[in-house]
C-alpha cells in the first residue's frame, strides 16, 4: 500500500519527530498533533486530488474524499433544515452520548463511547474515532441502517506511524488512514489503547469501517462557522490546534462552557448542536478525560460546550496544523425515517431549549 511506502520514505527528521516521546503537562499530553510540515502538506494533497464530487453517492466499497462544493453546501443545509425540526420538535435527541445510552441492543456493539487516550500522544486517532463514533450515532437517531461498534483507536494512528506507538501524528495523516485503512472495532481488536493488539487478520475488516472525509480548508472565523454548520447539520469534525481548553464554567444560560487558557498541540473534535436563548453552541470534546465533570444537564465529562466565540478562538491555531475534516460514515445518504418512531430518542433531564 502507498501509505507504506510513504512512512518508509520519511527523512530522519520527519521520523525524528513523530516519535518524540510524549510531554506531559496537569495530566495532558501537550505535544500529541504534529504541526503541518512538507510531509503532511504532500498527504493532504494527494487526498484533496483525489477528491469527488459531493453529488457523488455511495453505498458499499471504498469511501471518498469529497470536494467541497456547491452541492455539499446545499445537502448541508437541507441536514441543518431537517436535523433543527427534529430538535425543535423534540422528535427525537441527537447528541450522541444519549443515543448511544437508548440505543437497543441490537443496534450496538458497545455502551463505550468517549474514554482518555492515556499516556500515549494518540490524540489523532482519537479525535478520527471519536468523530466517526458521534457521526454514526446521530445518523443512527436519523433512520441510518447502521450499528455501532466502536473503535480502539490506536490501532490505525499507529498503523499510519509505520508501527509505532511513539509521539504523535498529523491531522492529515491520521484523514488518510480513516480513509484508506479504516477502522478497528473493539469486538475484533480488544478496549485496551495503550497497546497495539494483533491486528493483521482484521485489515480487510477494517476496510468496512472506512470514514469518506471532506476537509474544511478555511481559517479563523469562517472555520469556526463551517464547523458550526457540519455539527449543526449531524456530522462532526476533527481538527488539530494549539489552543487549551484549562477546564470549564457555566454561562449565563446555564450551560457548561470551554474556558481557554494556555497552550498544547493537541487533537480533538466537536459534535452536537444546541441554541439557547439564542446562543449557538457545539459540543467540544477532548480524550484527557473525563475532566470538566458533568453539569445537571448529563454530559459526559469529556464534553465541554462553546458558543461561537469561543469556537473562533479555539481554530484560530488550527491553520498550522492542517485543515480540520468532517467525517461521513457508510450509509449517509440512506435513511428510514419510520425508525425516529421506533428509535425515538429522549432528551437528558433538565436539558435547557431554546
């Protein structure tokens, strides 16, 4: 496979510093995501030539990179139109820590959703996971015929790292091993993500669980709004910075809020949307965690909320590391909408509306 013959072809300072060993700074590794370099600019490129047209739909075999075009920014906004109804009208809950918990057992493989990365610098791959975990949920809440097997995470971060477990790895790099490699699901490969488990038999497997990707090449605030709109219209983003989220308040509409202090190279990602009196709000969440305790409304600790601004000050940093992509799971364009009735998903207690 190319990704092979491209992690060989690394230069000794390429190598050098994706095996760094981690830094770790009040519980966090500080130094997880690679900062974009000549290496990571050349994988980039190769999947944004490799790019499709969003028209393009797909149901089985390989997943695309798509381009973003005109006709993804109109499906955007038919999702944001229809995904606004279904919270609005409280048909049914999208955030995906809820589905995951009312979801039946025979539309899960697990009740894991969001968990600490560890001493490993394997925030990439976590971030990919975690994005395609909260994308699958809601698609799933939204009549997608797909279950949810959730991922351990270190097995493609480390595949893309040529075998090691070593440092950290880029935002593009780990786009390219979501897309190319796949995913392994923890009922194949095992919960435990501070080691590689045996992974050859399950490469082909994987292959199933490929995300289609599409990259948001945009900077500061016009980042911080397609961001918006992909976790406003169900799906969620992965993106490397190196502004820190220190821990978390609560605003004056009583929600629980990101508070930005200091500095990591870091990847998370954002999933969820919510407006309150006004305000909009996407879910940020971080794998050195749980850490920001939960607020009376039940979000995982792992998650803290952040309103636009605080969005905009967060990406300002992502540019050096690489343009942010939103993930596509198998079966996006497939929905059944008889399975809002019978998947109906509540809201959490004491959850605050618009």
């Amino acid at each position: 496979m190319r990704i092979f013959e491209r992690l060989r072809n690394l230069t000794p300072a390429q190598r050098s510093r994706r095996e760094v060993s981690p830094i770790l700074e009040d519980g966090c590794i500080v130094n997880g995501c690679i900062p974009m370099d000549d290496f990571a600019e050349g994988v980039y490129e190769e999947l944004e030539n490799a790019a499709v047209e969003f028209s393009t739909l797909w149901e089985s075999g390989d997943m695309p990179v798509l381009k973003y075009d005109e006709q993804f920014k109109q499906w955007r906004q038919a999702q944001i139109k229809e995904c606004n109804t279904l919270r609005n009208e409280r048909i049914t809950c999208l955030l995906p820590w809820q589905i995951r918990t009312h979801l039946p057992n025979e539309k899960k493989k697990s009740d894991r959703l969001y968990f600490s990365q560890g001493g490993l610098g394997s925030c990439a791959g976590h971030a990919d996971a975690f994005a395609h975990h909260s994308t699958t949920l809601q698609l799933i809440a939204r009549g997608a015929s797909l279950i949810y097997a959730p991922f351990n995470p270190v097995v493609t971060w480390s595949i893309i790292k040529g075998g090691s477990t070593r440092g950290g790895a880029g935002v593009a790099e780990m786009a390219r091993g979501a897309n190319v490699v796949g995913h392994f699901p923890e009922h194949v490969v095992g919960t435990d993500n501070q080691r590689v488990p045996a992974y050859k038999p399950h490469l082909e497997y994987a292959k199933k669980y490929q995300s289609g990707l599409m990259f948001l090449n945009f900077k500061g605030k016009e980042l911080a709004d397609e961001i918006i709109k992909c976790c406003a219209a169900g799906l969620s983003v992965a993106l490397g910075n190196s502004t820190a989220v220190s821990g978390c308040t609560i605003d004056s509409n009583g929600i629980k809020v990101a508070t930005l202090r200091g500095a990591w190279a870091h990847a998370t990602h954002f999933t969820g949307y919510r407006v309150v009196r006004g305000t909009e709000y996407i879910g940020w969440v971080n794998s050195h965690g749980p850490r920001y305790k939960s607020s009376d409304e039940g979000e995982p600790a792992d998650i803290c909320w952040m309103n636009r601004a605080i969005v905009e000050q967060f990406v300002a940093t992502a540019s050096g590391y690489g343009p942010p992509y939103a993930v596509f799971p198998e079966s996006i364009a497939i929905h059944d909408t008889t399975l809002y009735v019978k998947y109906s998903i509540p809201f959490p207690n004491n959850w605050r509306f618009a």
